[in-house]
C-alpha cells in the first residue's frame, strides 16, 4: 500500500507528463503544415516498398523509434545513417521505397551565396560511442575561396573523420569549422550539405534509369546538360551504346563496371553544381585511362571552386593549391607540392615511397 505521501508524489508526476504533452501537442498543432502533413501521410499509405527514415543527432533516436512502430504494424522499414549513405548505402534503395529525411536542429542561419572559405580552429572530436578515443586531436587549418585542398596521410590519420565533421555528420568536441565566417554547428545540416557535391570511393547506384541516377533529386536537369556532363566525364559513348540510352534501366544484374560507376556518380556531382565539392578517393577504382578522363574532368569541376581531395595515391593530387599532411589526428605539415618534396618530410618520404613500391 502507498502512503499519502507517495500517493501524491506518484499523482503530480502524473500530471507534470500529461502538462508537457499537452503542451507539445499544442506547439504541434500551432506549427503543423496541415498540407505538407497530409501529403506525407497520402505517400506514406500508397507506397508499395519500404520506408527508410534518415536523421542526424537527437531526431535520428525519434527516426528509429518510428523505424519501430512502422515494423510493428508489419509496415517494411528501416533506418539509414547520414554519415553512412554517402559511402554507398543509398544504393540499397530500390523502386517503390520512400526515403524520409528528418531534421529538428533548430538553427535559423543560412549561407546562400557561398564565396567558400572555410577555417578549422582547433577542432577535436571522439566518436559519441568511444568518448575517450579522440580521433581528430587538434586540427586547424585556413582554406580559401576557390582553393584545391588536398589531405594525406596514412590510414586512420584522421582524413575521412576530417569530411564527415566539415558535412556536419557529427558534431565537434570543441573548437569550431567556419564556412563563409559562419560557424556550421549554427547552420541546418540541410544548409550545410546543399554547399557540397560529393565524389567518394564507395560508388552508389540504386535501381532506376540512368538519367534518374544522373539527375537524382535534381529538377529542370535537361538532356542538353546530361549530354554535356556525360561528354565531359567520357560517358557519352557508353550511355549511347546503351538499349535506351539515358533511359536504360540499371539494377544489380546490370554488368557496370567499377569504372562506369565513378564515372556515373562524378557525373551526378557536375550536374549538382554544388559551390563546394569533395572528393574522397575518386579515382581508386578505376583503370590508368579512366583515372585520366577523370583528373580531365575533376579539374573542370574543381576550376574556382572551393575543393577538397583525399587520395591515397599522391601522384593524383600534385596540383593541389594547399596539402594537408595528417597524422595521428594532428596537421604535421601543409604547403604545395615542391614544398613539401623540398623540406624532405613525411610527405616527401610518403611520396617516394609510393614511386618505389611503383616501380
């Protein structure tokens, strides 16, 4: 039997929780664009495939719970990393599925007309689920408008971690990245990733044509442009040797090799026309010809933009405006090329080697 005392205790409990979902219930029906609301819920019922919610920070918890209640009513979902869908995982979604992007971060400033400066201040950052592993120590560096940034290191320098906090897949320990002077932690991470197209080693492709592939979620993408893009990146012969050409449909039986599909996903950046781009490991997969239709066409996307590229093959990135050399989290050196071969450091010990296990 409960006392009096716990009685009550247990009872304004009880109302404290019904007061505050009263109060957001309200705050919801004050802001909830009905239209928008009821489309989602009218795509939501007609759809034939799964439901795949994504999500970055606290709404990410709210995605996954929803994830919850859609497989218990036998509804297929699923739910998909931001940080884990550049580097391939879009390519799981198949014709039929829908794909939610969920954000409440609450920040109102937005950069619009990107000159594309960018500055790392003494950033330090340990993934949430090993606080006290800190991955990226103390990494400051000054970028300006326009530059080609190139950054190396050995493997678990830090170089992937270094994109993925500059896209705001993951917030800072401390210290800050600017874009523009504006601090990214106070943009939307929607902002943040319109400024960026990307090109990474983990190519994706998901079930549709190739012009859907190409265009993606862009609109008033005309054939002009496709064709243009496709000339540029040396695709043009295989999408007209295609059945249907940009309306040829690729799925998992379609025999696209490593080469094509970076050459597909490049492609897609260009016509995204981002004033920001990245590059990680774009030309790993793909053969000495390829590799140079690539650079050929990388240098055309790069021209006044604002770029960064990580490349494990050094030979790839000489005509960087700045090199970043990582090691153990920290910058140990920066500088141009010749620069760096002329002081005799780590990254000109790293470049050599490269020529001597080459040859």
């Amino acid at each position: 039997m409960m006392t009096d005392t716990e009685r009550k205790k247990y009872y304004e409990s009880a109302l404290h929780t019904f007061s505050c979902e009263a109060r957001a219930i309200a705050e919801l029906d004050r802001n909830l664009d009905r239209e928008a609301f009821l489309k989602t819920v009218e795509l939501l019922s007609e759809t034939q495939g799964r439901i795949i919610l994504s999500a970055c920070g606290g709404t990410a918890t709210c995605a996954r719970r929803a994830v919850q209640g859609f497989n218990n009513v036998d509804r297929a979902a699923q739910f998909l990393s931001p940080c884990d869908a550049p580097h391939g995982d879009y390519g799981m979604i198949r014709r039929g599925d829908i794909l939610m992007l969920l954000s409440k971060s609450g920040k109102t400033q937005e950069l619009t007309q990107v000159k594309g400066a960018v500055r790392f201040d003494h950033v330090r950052f340990s993934y949430p689920d090993s606080p006290d592993k800190i991955i990226i120590k103390d990494f400051s560096a000054e970028v300006k408008p326009g530059q080609k940034v190139a950054i190396v290191g050995p493997t678990g320098a830090g170089k992937t971690t270094m994109v993925n906090l500059l896209m705001r897949f993951f917030e800072l320990n401390s210290g800050s990245i600017r874009i523009d002077g504006i601090p990214t932690g106070e943009l939307t991470r929607e902002n943040v990733h319109s400024l960026f197209s990307m090109v990474l080693q983990d190519t994706w492709l998901f079930e549709g044509t190739v012009r859907e592939n190409l265009v993606y979620n862009m609109q008033g993408i005309t054939d002009e442009q496709l064709e243009r893009v496709c000339k540029a990146c040396g695709l043009d012969k295989f999408v007209h040797a295609l059945p249907q050409g940009f309306d040829t449909v690729l799925s998992e039986s379609s025999s696209i090799s490593a080469g094509q599909k970076q050459l597909l996903t490049i492609a897609r950046a260009m016509l995204q026309n981002a004033p920001m781009l990245i590059l990680d490991e774009a030309t790993s997969s793909v053969d000495t010809r390829t590799e140079l239709l690539i650079q050929r066409a990388m240098d055309q996307l790069t021209a006044g933009r604002t770029s960064f590229v990580i490349a494990h093959r050094l030979s790839t990135i000489k005509n960087a405006d700045l090199i970043l050399v990582m090691k153990d989290g920290d910058v140990i050196e920066s500088g141009t090329h010749e620069t760096l071969m002329q002081q005799g450091g780590f990254y000109a010990d790293l470049y050599n080697s490269q020529f001597e296990r080459a040859s």
